[in-house]
C-alpha cells in the first residue's frame, strides 16, 4: 500500500497541437434520401442562457420545425437539439424533398422563437 501512497514526481499531459479551423461546408454523398442539418457552436450549461437553449430546442422541434418541414414540406422527420455539454445546436431534416426551403424554415423558426411570437407557434 505504501508504493500507492508515495509521492512519485508527476508531469501533467499537455496538449502539444492545434485543432484545425473549419469552414462552413456542404457534402455531397450519393444517396437517395436527402439529409439536411445546420449545426451551430453555441454556449455550454456553465452559461445562464443554457436553459433558454434547452427550452428553444423544444419548441422548434414541436410547434415549428414538425409543422413545416415534415407535414407540409413532406419530409419524412426533422427535429432541433441542443447539447448543452459541448455546446453545439443543431437542426435536421431527413428524406426531405425540399432542402433550399427547410434551411429556410431553420431560420425563420429561430426568429420566431427569439421574437417569442406564440400566436404563430400554437
């Protein structure tokens, strides 16, 4: 047990790199469903916002996002999450036929949010 206990030198591990930059980009891939998402670095859950985040996912994905993208839109499922551990929010739509209008009602919905507008959201 002693062995275990003693005061040995230590070095912490150091980080010796750099994570390289990323640019906004679209992929590409042949497939016969279309994907659509849109992710954004956001704030982490050490923020006082986070919880407003959390609340915004929700409504996006069921009075909004659903609406629009999968029952008139046609796609086949679309949702908002926020993950409040990395800090990262993102939208989505799958088997969607109309990508240029979805990415067009990821951001109207997030004004309709922001302007807390609950007549257009019931």
């Amino acid at each position: 047990m002693s062995e275990i206990c003693s005061n040995k030198p230590f070095s912490p591990w150091k980080v010796e790199y750099t994570s390289p930059s990323v640019i906004s980009q679209a992929r590409l891939i042949p497939s016969q469903v279309a994907f659509t998402s849109e992710a954004f670095k956001t704030i982490t859950y050490l923020h006082s916002h986070a919880p407003a985040l959390t609340i915004a996912a929700t409504l996006l994905d069921n009075t909004i996002l659903h609406r629009r993208i999968r029952e008139q839109g046609g796609a086949y499922g679309c949702g908002a999450t926020y993950s409040s551990t990395l800090g990262h929010f993102y939208l989505h739509a799958f088997r969607d036929p109309h990508i240029s209008s979805t990415l067009s009602t990821f951001h109207e919905a997030f004004e309709e949010v922001a302007a807390a507008n609950s007549r257009r959201m019931t």
